[in-house]
C-alpha cells in the first residue's frame, strides 16, 4: 500500500524527499560547520593563549585609571617605571610555590652614548681647489616633528696635516699645517704651523690673555661654557680637518639615550631565551658582579668602579638626518690655515658666504652602530621618566595630557655646571613625560665619598661582556603578545591619513627625546648585584635606593593554557601575591591579546598602539560555546519545522482520499501507520542520497572528517522525517470521514464584493486561514531564526573582536556563521513555497473556472502571485518582529550597537524572502496555464 501510495504520487513524494533530503542534509552539513568552526575556534585560542608571561607584578599606584576601567595593560609602562618593588618583596615572590620563573626588571635612568654619524661629501668637492670649507646645513626627521640642527663643516687640503705639541709638552695636536704667516697671526704658530681646528672645536671664546689684549694660546683648559644652554646650536657646530685628494667626509656629533636596567640573567633566560641572542662576547651569568681596580691600574684615580653588561646590537631609536651642502667662499686659499689657526676661526667660517651644491641623507642608526664597537661607557649622569598619562575622550578613544617643555637645568653637568655635550635636539620637542636627572657624586675614582657625598658611593663605569640582537629571542605569538618592552619598542601607527603622511607611511617608532610618547626599551642590561652600585653614586638618594625594581614578570608552572586548571594555577599565584602585598598591582595576562586602541597625541595627530586586553581568550570561548549552542538548536529546530510543515501540507492535500479511506472502515491507527510509513520511506531514500551529497559538499567546503561526517545524514533524515511527520500523521488520524471530504475553507459570514485582482488575493488568504497561517508560519520561522542568528553573530564579534586574537577567531568563523543565517532563511522561504505550491494544485479548478468565465492567465497569474506576495510578507514581518523580541528578551547587551543593523538586516530578509517566493511561484502558474479549464473540472 505505502510503495503503491508513492508510485502514484510520485510528485509529491519526491517534492518531500527533496524536502527531507536538504533539511537533512544541511542540518548535517552545518552542526558539523558549527562544530568545526568552535573547534578551529578553541584551537586557535589555545595555540595563542599563552605569551611570555602569565603574571605581571608593579609597584604601587602604577595602574592607571584607564587601565583599571577598560581592563587594559598600557604597552609602554615599563619605560615610564623606575623602582617601586623592594628586592625583599621579589626574593619572597620568586619563592613562592607554584611560579616557575620569576624574572625581575629594575630600569637604571638612560644614560648618553656618544659617537658620530659619517656623512660622504666627496663628490661635492672642487676638484682644483688646493684648500675648501664645506658646509652641511641638517634638519633630523624623528618621529612627528623635525629639529634644526647644527652647521657642520670639513675643511680639506691637498697639502699633509702633521702632528705636534708644545714645547712644554703641554699642547698636542694632529692638525697641523703651514699656511701663509701674517704677523697678526704668527703668535698661535706651533714649531711654524698653525693648528686649523683647534679654535673651531675647542675654544670659540676670542677670550684675551690675562688681561692682556692678546688672544689666547691653545691650552688644554676649555672654554667656559657654564653660562650656556646645551641646546645652543654653536655649541654642537664641528669642523673635520682633512688632508687628501678627492675624500672628504663630515662626522656628525651624535648621542643616543640608553636605558640601563638590571635583570636576573638566569631568569631572563628561562623566560625568553636571552642567552640565545648572543651576538658577540657572552651572556651575563650570576657570578657576574660589580669589581674595582686597583691603583695600578685605575685611570681616573685610586680606584674605578665597574659593572657588567650587555648592550643591544639594534638600534631601539630611529632618526634621518637631512642635509643642504653649501661650498663656501674662502677667498684666498693660502690664507686659510692663518685664518683657521687663530681665535676668530668660528666667527671667520660662520660669516662666509656658500654656494649650494646639493643634498644629503643619512640614518641617525649608522652613528649607533659605531657606538657598538666601544666597551666602557661613563655613568656620571642619568635621567629618569615618568609614565604617560591618558584620559577617555567622548569618541571612546583615548588622549595624552601634554607636559611643560623640559628645563635647561635638565641637561648640566654636576662637577662643573657646563652643559651636557651633544644632548639630543628631539628634547625641545613635545613632552609627554616628566624627566628627571640624577647627578652623580664628586668621589670619581676616590673608592669612597666624603663631606658632602657621605655615605654614598663613587659612579662606576660600565664595562661590556657582551651584544646581543633582540630578533634572535624566543618568539612568541603576535596573538598574544603582552608587554615585553625589555626588548621590543612599542608598535605606534599612523591612526589617520593625515597622520601617516607626517609618519610617510611608517610605524611611529621612539626617537631620543626622552619626555617623547614611545620611550626607547632597555637597550644596556646589568645584573641585579649591580643596582646598588648605580643607585647609591647618586648624589640625592631617590626611590630606587630602598625599592629599586620595577617590575616582575612571572611564568606559572604547569600551565599550558586557558584551560581549568591552567588559570586555577595561574588564579591561585595571583592571589598568593595579593595576600602578601596588597599594595603591589598585580595583572593577570594568560589569555591576554593586543587591542589596538586609538591615542590622540594633539589635536591634529592621532595615533594607533597595541594595548593589552586582559582575559581575551576565556571571553572567546565562552561566547564561542554560547553561540554554538544557540546555532545547534535554532539549525535544528528550522530543519525540524520545515519538513513539518512540508510534512503538514502533504497531509493537508491528500485530504479527500484520508476521508475515502476511513469511509471505507480504515481505523486512525492504520492511517497514522500509512501516513508515518510514506515518510519513512521518503526519509530513508533522501538519506541515502543526502550522504553522497554532504560527502561532497563537505570536501568543498573544507570539513576535516567529511566522510565519517556525511553518514550522519541517513539516520538524521530518518529520524527528522518521523519526528516532522508526527504531528501531521496524528491529525489525519484525528480526521472523521465527512471533515475530510468537507473543503478547508472557512465559511463565509457575508458577502463582499471584490474590484480588483488585488482585493480577491487578500480575501482567498482570509477564505482559507489554516493555509495561509501554515506558510506564513515557515518564512516567519526562517526570517526570525535569521534575525536571531544574525544578532548573536554580530554579539560574538563585538565580545571578541578589538583585540588581535579575537579579530582572527572572527574572521575563521566568519564562513560558518554567514552559512548558518543564510540556510535558516532560505529553509523558511523554501517551506512557504511548498505551502502555496499545493494550494494552487487544491485551487486548479477554482483557476479553471475563473478562466472559463474569462479570466486572462495574466489576470491569474496575478492573483497567484498577489497571494504568495502577501503570505510572504506576513510570515517575513512576523518573523523579523518576533525575532527581535527573541533577541531583546535575551539582553540588551546582544544588541548594544547593532539594533538598526539587525532590523534593517531582518527587513531586507524579509523583501529577498518576498521575491525569492515570487520567483517561485513561476512554475506552478505556468503549469497550470497549460491545462486547459475543460480538463481541470472533469478532474476535480
């Protein structure tokens, strides 16, 4: 009876098994999806949970508020950090149980580095000249600003430069020439030859003699600078004194900010692998400690003072130098050695008129690079900074307080009150930082301090053990990347056109005014032995005295995640460190990722830096399986509900020969048996071919297991065909002999007249109710299972983008996500269709005898499509409305920012469902259209 049943109306069979087959076939396709999508999900946050450390311990007060109201971790505190964890309170930490390494930074201050930037200027030369002064006028780009800088100059000669001293040995030089003699001249002659730098470099005073109206002599005593600023351009003007024929070059006084810092090098090590990184010389070890030598062998006096180090290979601050070359009008080139050997030397050059003949560029890293060939660096000065502070603008962005201009005071040497020599030009730019200096004792070399430096200790020298490449460490996820400025400079970008044109398209990097925004990292490590030895040889005792560290870096044992136990272990050395030290801040960065926020350094320069977002990852996965859930049970409940209604309608056609079958003594029972039978069948053949199909479309579609996978169909489309088809097998079960004969349209009250095409579409919906319900009730059912799904994709991005990790499980997921609301609206409109399909086939004589009576098909095929239009728009708007309200009941959280976005996104489902109907409709109406009226009544 069931095979006789289907051979007969085999259309309809097939129809329900393509039903069956699809919704089987996508409920299979997309739970797999789903799953695949949360598992690349918590792969991914699983591979990237983990960064260099698990917890970040500062010192008191070091949180700002922004950090404390946003959850964030500021990627450029360490800079800003210089002491306030005591060596006692890291000795009781790094034995705490559960902390495998515990890895302490106390930064120093930033000490000068000199050295000097080497600029070609041969091919600017004149090649007949005997004797020639070049000029070189540069302008340093760093950064967003750039600074004028000093006049440079070579003076060149074909004639040898000599050596020579005094004839009290008191005076020595190598720049010695003979030149034509003036008698105004002849006094500042050494053994007959004058010497052509020394006046320029040395002494620009044009001082006299003890009073006497003479000039001064060269002398090994300098000039007086106490009453200059040391931002005063003369004061870093340099003239190179060269013989040759055709080579000339400018060496460009140049100094680099240098950030000392102490560190645990067997911690260091275990945490980033820094004795890997070696470049040149060795790693530091623990025995490595401070060390004086002896009289015999000290060079500054009793007893030197020194401490081990090693100095980054790279440079950590960016800089290009720019340069106008000027030729200049010597006049009488036998004359120039006269005139360069004499007091006037730098009035003499400055007033001379150049020629230009070109321009020249160079990379202030060149200068830093030489730097790496010294091995002893002084310390008799260092300066420390203060962090940045931020505000919350109305945009959500964020913006830097400025600082007052940094004071000359600042930039004076502590012995002789003279300027500090080649202070960085970027230190007149803005500030963002408070600068500090430390001056050092006046016990240099003494072994011991006395009067009024009593008690504390000679400034030691820095001695070099070893370089090392900060591209040579560990690397780490960029996913997860937490502060490590110890070795990485901030990633600043360009955060607008504007902008980024200033930056020419390239990440802001730190520059060498240490009030700057992006500060240099450590670049000159020291053990932690070696902190006393710096910190005592101030001469005013400061915070880094008693409480010298300034943070501590913690990786916890056992973790390998963001797993359970991972972050009970992590949760756990947290807590112990709060219930010590209550004051410390102590930040919880497993599961951490980049969040890029945007700053506002000034009104027209907005920039983009990679703060730290804490708890990223367990945020992702909790939302992850939230939304999966909510994915499995809407995916199964459109599935379930369109082969019910599909199965719903089937019966619905079929009821006249229910009703001939139970007139002639079939029981309900039988009936309900015939109808779940049919629907067996149907399911199990549409299983068979649904497995082939999610088979393939499951390698198409990238699914790991796609073949274990896809024998999931046949069962589900069984079972989903049974489960679809009870409530519809039980109703014709329920269906007495004359319901089922009786037409099902609702019986009229009174009559209307109708004058349009329109109107009469409107009253066949009313006529037949149950019908029109049944199909508005599948589009309504898709269009809010779109809605809803749409809203909690938008909810999981907005939970888990912002940050790096998050941006990338978003884009993963985005594939699933777009397939799932695509398929729940297309199963909706798909079930609509099949509704009005059978009612046009229970209506053919209806259409028969409308086009009997003169109906044209265009009339019919307008009322037909006026109907599916507006069952459309019912279910369609129903749907997006009860979706709504499915998506506010909830939490307004899930909607926060995309209400308009979603409504506007149902509403639009709601016309693509309307038309898609539409275009479906040209099937039926054209199938009936070829039947002719005669045929349709003998039919009915």
């Amino acid at each position: 009876m069931i095979l006789d049943q289907l051979r007969r109306r085999r259309g309809r069979a097939l129809a329900l098994a393509a039903g069956i087959l699809v919704a089987a076939t996508s409920f299979t396709l997309l739970t797999a999806t789903v799953s695949t999508s949360r598992a690349t999900t918590v792969g991914t946050v699983r591979k990237n949970a983990r960064s260099a450390y698990d917890v970040l311990v500062r010192p008191p007060n070091s949180q700002t508020d922004v950090e404390r109201q946003s959850g964030l971790v500021e990627p450029n505190f360490l800079s800003g950090t210089f002491g306030g964890i005591t060596m006692d309170q890291y000795r009781r930490i790094r034995g705490m149980a559960g902390i495998d390494t515990a890895a302490p930074v106390a930064n120093i201050g930033y000490i000068m580095v000199m050295s000097t930037v080497t600029v070609d200027v041969s091919r600017f030369l004149d090649s007949k000249a005997s004797r020639q002064i070049l000029r070189i006028s540069p302008t340093l780009t760093a950064g967003l600003g750039t600074y004028r800088t000093s006049d440079e100059y070579v003076y060149l000669t074909r004639s040898p430069l000599t050596s020579g001293s005094s004839s009290d040995q008191v005076f020595q030089s190598d720049t010695l020439e003979k030149g034509a003699v003036d008698k105004s001249t002849q006094r500042y002659q050494l053994k007959g030859k004058y010497d052509v730098c020394f006046y320029f470099n040395r002494d620009k005073t044009e001082q006299t003699d003890f009073n006497l109206q003479l000039p001064m002599r060269p002398n090994l005593i300098a000039e007086d600078l106490s009453d200059r600023s040391a931002f005063d351009r003369d004061l870093n003007s340099w003239m190179n004194c060269q013989s040759g024929q055709g080579k000339a070059t400018i060496d460009v006084p140049v100094s680099y900010p240098v950030l000392l810092s102490a560190v645990d090098p067997e911690a260091e090590n275990r945490l980033v692998g820094l004795g890997g990184a070696i470049t040149s010389g060795r790693m530091l070890t623990e025995q490595d400690k401070p060390w004086t030598l002896p009289s015999s062998k000290s060079i500054h006096g009793q007893h030197d003072s020194y401490i081990p180090a090693l100095l980054s290979s790279s440079p950590l601050t960016a800089g290009t130098l720019n340069a106008a070359v000027e030729r200049l009008d010597v006049g009488d080139p036998a004359e120039l050695p006269s005139k360069l050997g004499n007091p006037t030397a730098a009035s003499f050059v400055r007033g001379l008129h150049g020629t230009r003949v070109g321009k020249v560029g160079v990379d202030l890293s060149k200068g830093y690079r030489k730097a790496l060939e010294e091995d002893s660096f002084d310390t008799g000065a260092y300066w420390t900074v203060g962090p940045v502070t931020y505000r919350r603008t109305s945009d959500g962005g964020l913006a830097v307080q400025a600082q007052p201009r940094q004071k000359p005071g600042l930039w004076v040497t502590n012995q002789e009150q003279r300027p500090v020599p080649y202070v960085p030009e970027e230190n007149q730019g803005k500030q963002y930082r408070k600068v500090i200096s430390h001056a050092s004792t006046d016990c240099l070399g003494l072994g011991y301090c006395d009067q009024v430096d009593s008690g504390r200790l000679p400034n030691p020298f820095v001695r070099l053990v070893g370089r090392y490449d900060t591209g040579e460490l560990r690397g780490f996820s960029a996913l997860s990347d937490v502060p490590l400025e110890t070795y990485q400079a901030p990633q600043v970008t360009g955060a607008d056109p504007a902008t980024r044109a200033v930056l020419h398209d390239k990440p802001l990097r730190p520059d060498r005014n240490l009030g700057g925004y992006a500060s240099p990292p450590p670049t000159m490590l020291t053990t932690m032995d070696s902190i006393t030895a710096l910190t005592k040889s101030r001469r005013v005792p400061s915070l880094q005295d008693k409480a010298p560290v300034s943070a501590i870096r913690i990786r916890v044992a056992g973790v390998s995640g963001v797993d359970t136990a991972s972050r009970a272990r992590v949760n756990a050395v947290a807590g112990a460190i709060r219930a010590a030290y209550p004051r410390l801040q102590v930040d919880v960065t497993v599961g951490s990722s980049p969040a890029p926020q945007t700053v506002a350094l000034s009104p027209s320069a907005h920039v983009t830096e990679r703060w730290v977002a804490k708890g990223v990852a367990l945020r992702i996965l909790r939302a992850a399986d939230t939304k999966s859930a909510v994915l499995f049970v809407l995916v199964l409940v459109v599935c379930a509900l369109f082969l019910g209604q599909a199965a719903l309608a089937s019966v619905r056609s079929r009821r006249t020969e229910i009703g001939t079958l139970r007139c002639l003594g079939w029981s309900g029972g039988e009936v309900l048996r015939l109808v779940l039978g049919e629907l067996a069948v149907i399911g199990l053949a549409a299983g068979a071919a649904g497995t082939v199909l999610a088979y393939a479309l499951g390698r198409m579609l990238g699914q790991p297991d796609a073949g274990a996978k896809s024998l999931l169909v046949l069962p589900v489309a069984l079972l989903v065909a049974l489960a679809a088809g009870l409530i519809p097998a039980w109703l014709a079960a329920r269906l007495g002999p004359m319901a089922a004969v009786r037409p099902p349209v609702t019986a009229a009250r009174h009559s209307r007249p109708v004058g349009s095409v329109a109107g009469l579409a409107v009253l066949n919906l009313l006529r037949v109710r149950g019908r029109t319900l049944l199909g508005a009730a599948g589009l309504a059912l898709g269009v809010a299972a779109f809605t809803v799904l749409l809203a909690l994709t938008l909810a999981f991005r907005g939970e888990a983008a912002g940050s790096l990790l998050g941006n990338a499980v978003v884009a993963q997921a985005r594939g699933a996500d777009y397939l799932s609301v695509a398929l729940s609206l297309l199963l909706g409109a798909a079930g609509a269709i099949d509704v009005l399909i059978i009612s046009q086939r229970e209506r053919a004589a209806d259409l028969a005898v409308l086009r009997a009576t003169g109906w044209t098909n265009r009339e019919l095929a307008m009322l037909t499509l006026y109907e599916g239009i507006g069952l459309a728009l019912l279910g369609g708007l129903t749907g997006a409305v009860a979706g709504l309200l499915v998506v506010l009941s909830l939490g307004q959280g899930v909607l926060h920012g995309h209400l308009l976005a979603v409504a506007g996104a149902a509403l639009l489902a709601t016309l693509a469902a309307t038309a898609l109907v539409s275009a479906a409709l040209t099937v039926p109406i054209r199938g009936l259209s070829r039947i002719a009226p005669a045929h349709l009544l003998a039919a009915d």
